[in-house]
C-alpha cells in the first residue's frame, strides 16, 4: 500500500516523495509526539510498501526521546 493512501485523509501528516526513492512524512501538531504515537506509526508504516531505511520523519511539534530512540532502532529517519 502506498503512504500517500495511507494518509491522503490526515490534516496533520502530509507525505512528499523524494527524488532517490525515498519518502518524507512531515507531521504537525500541537501535542508532544510520544511512544506510544511512534508505535502506531511504525505499524502504519509496516503496511506500506516502502522500506523503512527509505523513510525520513520531519516533526513540527515536540518529540519525546524515547519515541526518537525508538524509530533510529527501527532504522527511521529523524530530520530536524
């Protein structure tokens, strides 16, 4: 499934797609982005089609250390 499918409904993801292949998810909000939320992407993200190393996450709102530590582990992007 492609991440544009995914979140084609979200007003807080948008979903841009790079010239090498890769996909950039940048997601506003006003709340923090804790664990809890990076596990509910992770599954998400498991369903695309796209690799996980190809995969960079731009947040526009806090971000909980742990939830940072856990996508890097699981070979996702952080761009800041």
């Amino acid at each position: 499934m492609n991440l544009k499918e995914l979140y084609e409904k979200s007003k807080s993801v948008s979903v841009i797609e790079n010239a090498n292949g890769g996909v950039t998810l940048i997601i506003s909000r006003k709340s923090r982005f804790i664990r809890k939320d990076a596990e509910k992407l992770l599954e998400k993200l498991h369903k695309s089609d796209i690799a996980l190393e190809n995969i960079t996450i731009k947040f526009n709102a806090p971000l909980c250390s742990k939830a940072k530590c856990f996508l890097e582990s699981n070979k996702i992007s952080i761009s800041d």
